[in-house]
C-alpha cells in the first residue's frame, strides 16, 4: 500500500511541476502584463464591493493607460 502511494505522490509532484512549467512558458509569449481581481458580483458582499472596489479598480486601470502604462 506504501508503494502505491509514493507513486501517486510522484505522479502528483509530477503534474504540478509540468503545469507550472507550462504557465512559465506560456508567460513568456505574452508582451502584455494581465493584472486580475477577485470581486463579488452577487451575493451579500456585492454591494460592498460596487461601492469600494470594482470602480477604483477601474478608474486605476484607467489612470494608469491614461499615462503610458506599466
């Protein structure tokens, strides 16, 4: 039973590492920088987050190309 279970945590350990490897490679392509946020847009948080985050996210994002970008 030990036996089988190194394996899997291999094949595990293994999976992670040819996931991230692939998300480095995949990065490298890009000539743009993607920047996200996690928001509420339903639910009991929602209207907190109308009022405090999505739109300063937005007016950020908007400052920011305003002034030639990162």
């Amino acid at each position: 039973m030990k036996k089988k279970s190194k394996i899997w945590c291999r094949l595990f350990v293994l999976g992670i590492a040819v996931v991230f490897l692939a998300g480095i490679a995949n990065a490298q392509d890009k000539d743009k920088i993607v920047i996200g946020q996690a928001i509420a847009l339903s639910g009991p948080l929602a209207g907190g987050v109308a009022i405090s985050g999505g739109k300063v996210y937005e007016l950020w994002v908007e400052e920011v190309n305003k002034n030639g970008g990162l």
